[in-house]
C-alpha cells in the first residue's frame, strides 16, 4: 500500500474543494475580511477518515495571508453547514479548516533560482561538460 492519500480520499478532497470555492463565490460568507477578497482554493486534503478537510487557500492581490486564514477558520462551521447541501451523499460532511497555500511563493522561489546567474552558469558549464562525452 502506498503512502500518498487513496482514491476516495481524492475524490472527496476535490469535491469538497469544489463546494467551498461555490460557496466562496457566492458570497455566502459575510465577513468583511473575506467578502471583498477573490480566494483561489488550490487544494483539499482529506483525513484517511474524512473526518477532517484541510483547504489550502490564496487570497489573490492580498499581502495579509494569514488575517484571511483567521477569517475563514472563524467561519469554518458556518462553511461547513453550507457545503453540507452539496455533499448530502456523504455519510457525515467534514469539519473544515482552512491553511495558507505557499506552493505559488515556493515555485516563484524556484523559479527565481533557476534565473539566477550562478544557477545559469553552472547549467552552462554542465552544457560544456556533455558535449565532451
């Protein structure tokens, strides 16, 4: 048996994304902090359970990453009751708590890197390298 998450915790993490997004899209939640933000649900990862529902989430044009994540932790039980409607097929709907997504800073991070002139001079050497073999 493999580590990773199975395919019904796939599944369900994506459905359960999908609910949160519509109603984040919505509107439903009304929370200064949250209303007037545009937030990119990037993931969802279930417990092996699915008992729990991690969201990462992005608040696109916003700096205060984590003011936004308080936010919706507050409202995480209000949430929770709203995409109950839309995941009425599962025995119990799960109990939500929202983390910030890093991956967008950590591949800009990377890709920084990748441009950087050290990283592009060794690239370059390495080049030099296999045209001798």
């Amino acid at each position: 048996m493999s580590n990773g998450p199975s395919q019904r915790m796939l599944r369900v993490g994506e459905q359960v994304r999908a609910a949160i997004t519509q109603v984040l899209q919505r509107g439903e939640v009304r929370d200064p902090e949250i209303e007037n933000t545009v937030i990119s649900v990037s993931e969802v990862r279930m417990s092996p359970d699915l008992k729990i529902a991690t969201a990462y989430v992005t608040p696109l044009g916003q700096r205060d990453h984590q003011a936004l994540v308080a936010a919706l932790n507050r409202n995480a039980k209000f949430i929770r009751g709203r995409i109950g409607r839309q995941l009425n097929q599962m025995k119990s709907i799960p109990s939500v708590r929202f983390r910030d997504d890093t991956s967008f800073d950590n591949y800009r991070k990377i890709d920084e890197l990748l441009r950087s002139p050290e990283v592009a001079r060794d690239l370059d050497e390495d080049d030099d390298h296999g045209d001798e073999n």
